[in-house]
C-alpha cells in the first residue's frame, strides 16, 4: 500500500496499531487469506489495517455496485 502514517483513530486518537482490538494484523490471517487480501489491495502483508476502516471500505464498495446496477 502506501508508507503514510496512519490517520488517527476516532475512539483513542492515536495510531491504529498491533495494540489495538480492531487492528487486523496480517500476521494473524491464514496465509491464502492475506495472500488473497494482499493481492486484491485490502490488506498490506507487512502492515495492518484498522477493522472500522476496512468495514467502511467494503459497504463502500457494495453502495457503488447497488447504484451502479450491479446488484439484482
């Protein structure tokens, strides 16, 4: 992904990091999981990612494909 810092979290107001509870490590993923995540941009395979954040990013994704047709 890209070596930004992290935008600061809106509950702690820090660095989502390894400490927090809603911190997806890559290193606690199954290997084909992060593999897959990683390959698709979800995920970095060194770096985390805060769970709130990705959450926010696949409702976003299922809203741009309902008002795009994509849905039934």
């Amino acid at each position: 992904m890209n070596n930004v810092d992290s935008k600061k979290c809106p509950f702690g107001h820090g660095k989502c990091s390894r400490e927090c509870g809603l911190f997806i490590d890559p290193n606690e993923l199954n290997e084909v999981v992060r593999n897959k995540l990683a390959s698709i941009g979800v995920i970095d395979r060194e770096e985390g990612i805060c769970s709130l954040k990705n959450l926010a990013l696949c409702v976003n994704r299922i809203v741009y494909e309902d008002k795009a047709g994509f849905s039934k």
